[in-house]
C-alpha cells in the first residue's frame, strides 16, 4: 500500500485549564482556552484560531539599568544555549551591538547582556526581538483520526470529541 504522512503539531495546554473546559462542555457554558508553555516567556494568540494557526512566543526580558539588560524567561523550543547563540550571531553581523553576555541560570532563567557606551537597553530590547531567538513563531495544526479518517479538528472539538468519549464510557 502507499502510505500517507500528516503532519501534526498540538501545543502544550496546561493540564488543569483542560478539566475545567470539559467541566464546562458538560455543563453547557463557554469556554477559552490557550496553550500554556512549560518555559513560561510571553505569547501572542493573534493569530491562535482554537489550535490551528501560529503563536508568537517573545523572552521576557527586563531593563536592569540603561546599560544592563536581564533576560528571566525564553520563548517556547529555544534553550539558553540557542538563544545566546542567536544573540552572538546578530552580534556578529551587526544587528545588535553588546559588550558582554553572561548565563547566570541554575533553576531559573537569567541572562544578563552588558551593553557598550552610547547603546541603550530600550533600542535593544526591540532589536532582540528582531534578529534574535527572543522571538518565536510556532504553528499548531491538529489532525486526529476521527471515524476511521484522518481529520483537522481546533482545540474545543478535541474537548467535545474527549468528553463525548468519556460520557459513553
């Protein structure tokens, strides 16, 4: 036979926010939900249609002082290593200019960039978010088999589809 691939990508929902949506489904009141990432950072749903559709994920980064900047959280699939990897790249190219990049992570997040005479953290705030990892976009699609074929479904006719399940069983 010819075999068919699809792909699918289903983003990480907090485990709690699910059981109150179903709560809800079978009580017949409305529902959001959102995807919730383990690394914390900040999301964008502009363009979130109920599980189909592109998530902006940004760092949360923080102005130390004019001169420092602090990075405590990193966006969804980057790693520390990644992340100050992209930071150095644009350094190098010119994209932004930093004097020094320090990994201070233990158990929690923290980046600290140094910044030479006459840059300010303001102006590059808003670079890192251009031309480094500190901003991502990551695209959900979601394709169950549902009835023996293989379907898009949102985030909401997967709840109903599990709560309907649920209920029969």
């Amino acid at each position: 036979g010819i075999a068919v691939g699809m792909a699918t990508r289903i983003l990480p929902h907090n485990f709690r926010e699910l059981l109150q949506a179903q709560i809800a489904i079978l009580t017949e009141q409305d529902f959001e939900i959102f995807p919730d990432f383990p690394q914390k950072g900040l999301i964008d749903i502009t363009d979130y249609d109920q599980g189909n559709g592109k998530v902006r994920c940004r760092a949360r980064i923080k102005e130390k002082n004019e001169k420092t900047i602090t990075i405590t959280e990193i966006p969804y699939g980057t790693t520390t290593t990644s992340l100050i990897d992209s930071i150095e790249k644009a350094a190098k190219s010119g994209k932004i200019k930093i004097m020094s990049i320090s990994d201070y992570t233990a158990e929690e997040v923290e980046i600290e960039i140094k910044l030479p005479r006459n840059i300010y953290a303001k102006d590059t705030i808003k670079a890192l978010y251009a031309f480094t990892k500190c901003e991502t976009a990551v695209t959900s699609r979601i394709i169950v088999i549902h009835n023996k074929r293989p379907v898009e479904m949102n985030t909401e006719q997967v709840l109903r589809a599990n709560v309907e399940q649920l209920v029969d069983l």
